[in-house]
C-alpha cells in the first residue's frame, strides 16, 4: 500500500492492509501519542441481509492519514437476538471517553429498538482496545428516548452527554463521577415540536477559546441535508444558532454528508477537523427525490402534506462502501465555517 500525505475527502479511503475503513459515526480519541478511530463497522451490511452493524471496529495512527485495522473491540453477538448487539440491532455512533479517576474507557452506544423507542448501551474497559463489558444495558437516560449523541470531558474531569430526545429537542445531561449514567440534572435545547427534519441529531461538541459549540444536522435518515452551528459560554448553554457553516454549499447538502464528530489535532495551533460520513455515495449524482420533496414541503409550511414514515425505507442501503468527508474548520469571530477541499494536508497549518 502506498503511504497517504494528505487527506482526500470522499474518495475511498483504505487501511494499510488495502481494505475500506469501517469506522462510520465515529470518532477519534488519542491515547499516549496515538491516534485511536473508531466506529461502526458496516463491512457486512448490504442492505438486504438485516445485519445493520458487526460491532464496532477501531483504527490506529500516527498521523492520521494511514490507519492500521486494530479489529473489532465490540464485537457483535449474533446468537442473541434480544441482545442490543445482535447484528440486527440499529446500533449507532459509538463514542468512547477515558475515565481519569476510575482508569476506565467508557463506551456508550445508540440502539434503536424495534418498539422504535432508542436506548443506551454502556461498557467500559481498561484499555481502548478492550475487551469491553457492558455496565448498563436498554438505558433510558432521564427516561427520554435518546438518540444520536456525544460525550465530552471538563478539564476538571466532569463529563456531559449531549443528545437528541428522539423527534423533539437537544438535551445536555451531565454524567455520573463513572461516566455511566446521568446523574438527573440537564438543560434542554433547539426545540422543534414539529418534528423531522428540524429536529437536529447527530451533535457533535468541542471547545474553543471559552466558547461551546454543537454542530448538529437534521433528522433526514442517511440522506444529507444542512448542517447548524450553535455556540454558547458554558457547557449547559444557552445556546445560539448561528446557520449552516458549509461554505457555497448550494445542494443543502452538507456536502453530501453527515458530521460525526469534531477532532482538535494535538500539537496544532487552531486546528479542528470536522469528521463526516457521507453514508450514499453512489447516490450523489442521483436526484434526492424524496429528500427535495419532503424540504419543499417544509421550507413552504406545509410539512404536514409529506409522511415522513418514506423516510424509512431510504435507510436500507449498503453503507459498506459509505466514504468519509474530512475537512478543517475556519473560524471569523465566533463563527464556524467549513470550505470544500478537493485534497488538504495538517502541513498547511501552524
């Protein structure tokens, strides 16, 4: 395999052993001086066979352009059907956070379940490459259906879990001294009482310069659509929507992808990189006729006209050969905007 210099965003991207990464909805965490990304692993997931995940695989790097497959460190459990890992199981967005006091990684999953209601899945580990246990199985935190999430760490070792309450608004929770559970105290943000696709999922948080920000997308299956930026002065808000950061994006589209995660590179003076899947990329040049539809009807007020249960069958789809959409952030103030690069590499930045 020929060693990458660059970053090539939505090209296929392969591992050193000349296979597609399968990190998907993942993220990147850095454990003494190596790069750790992880994510769902769609490698059997045709969209024909009912295996919507088989675990979630992790990558390692020095310099994050060539990633080394390390394997799957949650693996799938396909003789339980009733487990949340069964292939069948919608398991999303893994994230995975250390635990300085308790020396632990701690690991929360998304399981969609089939009463359509979504549940938490928590294991920990002592190492980023497990093997992991779960700790906490069907969660319901806060009794709220939770979705799409992520999970951040205070300076002073306090965590947060921010997340959408399924179909209806943003919630940011605080966590439990193990980073386990939610200890009961949150603050509610971006409501939509109308529903998809305002409602934003996908949140993705970082820290700059005393400012919070959320990046969230809307609630449009794996279809893309535009993404928000929303900035605050404390970790519980409240926050300001401040629009779409994606630079002369004129399909609404994101750039036909879907924001994961926010990675600040070590060693970087000002560098965050915005880590995107873009889940169909055979359909890029297709008409998103669903997809049109249903924001005509919305941006004009007349959401009530589309049946958003549609949505649902555009999900099946072979997310094995999903690419990833790698692009810096560029920041004007508080602002947060994100330029389409054909090809960027870390040397271009202090």
């Amino acid at each position: 395999m020929e060693m990458r210099n660059a970053f090539y965003p939505g090209q296929v991207w392969l591992d050193t052993g000349g296979n597609r990464i399968q990190a998907h909805g993942g993220s990147i965490i850095t454990v003494d001086g190596v790069y750790y990304w992880y994510g769902e692993n769609k490698e059997k997931t045709d969209g024909k066979n009912g295996i919507w995940h088989w675990g979630v695989r992790c990558y390692a790097s020095t310099d994050l352009y060539n990633w080394e497959d390390k394997g799957i460190i949650i693996p799938p459990e396909p003789e339980d059907k009733n487990s949340s890992l069964h292939p069948s199981a919608c398991m999303d967005r893994p994230h995975i956070i250390y635990n300085e006091r308790t020396k632990k990684y701690v690991c929360w999953l998304k399981i969609m379940n089939r009463d359509r209601t979504q549940t938490e899945t928590v294991l920990t580990a002592d190492h980023i490459l497990g093997p992991y246990t779960k700790v906490r199985e069907g969660l319901r935190p806060l009794g709220m259906s939770a979705g799409d999430f992520d999970l951040a760490v205070a300076e002073d070792g306090k965590a947060y879990y921010y997340f959408e309450r399924v179909h209806s608004e943003t919630i940011c929770a605080d966590l439990t001294e193990d980073y386990t559970d939610v200890t009961g105290y949150y603050s509610t943000h971006f409501p939509h009482h109308e529903g998809p696709p305002y409602v934003r999922e996908a949140t993705a948080h970082f820290y700059r310069k005393g400012k919070h920000y959320l990046l969230t997308s809307g609630t449009t299956g794996y279809l893309p659509n535009p993404s928000e930026v929303a900035v605050a002065d404390t970790w519980h808000g409240p926050y300001r929507v401040l629009g779409d950061p994606h630079v002369g994006d004129d399909s609404r589209t994101s750039f036909h992808s879907q924001i994961s995660s926010v990675f600040k590179v070590p060693g970087k003076k000002d560098l965050y990189i915005a880590c995107a899947d873009r889940w169909l990329p055979e359909a890029m040049d297709k008409e998103y006729d669903v997809y049109k539809e249903m924001f005509e009807l919305v941006f004009s007020g007349r959401q009530e006209e589309f049946d958003f249960s549609r949505m649902g069958g555009q999900v099946v789809e072979n997310t094995s050969i999903a690419d990833y959409v790698w692009l810096p952030l560029r920041f004007e103030g508080e602002m947060v905007w994100i330029d389409w690069k054909d090809q960027w590499s870390l040397d271009e930045y202090e």
